[in-house]
C-alpha cells in the first residue's frame, strides 16, 4: 500500500530526513511516502510570495519504489495549488539519479533562470497531460 503523510513533528522530520540523507530544516513542511509500511522518502516545502517551492524531494538510498515518492511530491504541488500558488519551483540539489523523479513529478528547467519550475494553474485538472 502507498502512503503519504504529513510528519507530524520536527523531530520525526529531522529524523526522517536523516535517514534519506536530506538536509533538515524545521523552516518548512515536510510530507513521508511510504511503500508497504517501508518509508521511501521525504518531501521538505514552503509556501512563498512566488508560489509553492520544494526543497527537497529525496529517496531513502536503496529504496527502488519510485511510485510513493512521485506521489509525495504531487501531493506537495496539489497542496501548494490548493493554497493559492500558481507556480511551483525545485530548489533542491538536481542530480543525475533525482532528474527523472523531477521530471515525472511536473518539473521542467526555465532556460532563462535555469530554475525547475511547474506551472500550477489547471495543472490538477488533467494532470496525466503534464508529462
């Protein structure tokens, strides 16, 4: 079974986000995916005057269920379009082996800042036509 849940407190955050070799920071919410009852991954967000941005979006190393953690990181874009965000941006580390998790997620580079960013307005409307 799938699972994405809020982390309830920054000592699971911190916790969770340890594990996944994430860097913490208390500044901001935080989502788990779990797969089967194994946790997969952490999802770190905020909500800012430009629109929704994640800074991270991490697999816990080994885990090889990327279906919890592309979920995570929808699920951190609906509640970030849900709160009024038009736009959404990754401002994590981009790395050879997350590229493809970014990218399934609704996240393509902006050539004139270089940026990952995702347009928010209609974008859960028909979300299977986003890449």
């Amino acid at each position: 079974m799938l699972e994405v849940l809020p982390i309830q407190t920054k000592d699971e955050q911190e916790r969770i986000c340890g594990l996944c070799g994430a860097r913490y920071d208390p500044a901001l919410l935080a989502y788990a995916a779990y797969g089967d009852g194994r946790l997969c991954g952490v999802c770190q967000f905020r909500l800012s005057p430009e629109g929704g941005v994640i800074e991270t979006l991490d697999q816990i190393p080994g885990n090889d269920d990327f279906q919890p953690v592309f979920v995570m990181g929808r699920a951190a874009l609906s509640f970030m379009e849900r709160c009024g965000a038009e736009f959404g941006y990754y401002d994590g580390p981009v790395t050879e082996e997350n590229r493809v998790l970014i990218g399934a997620v609704g996240f393509r580079p902006d050539p004139g800042t270089g940026r990952f960013s995702v347009d928010l307005r209609g974008f859960f409307d028909h979300p299977c036509s986003h890449g």
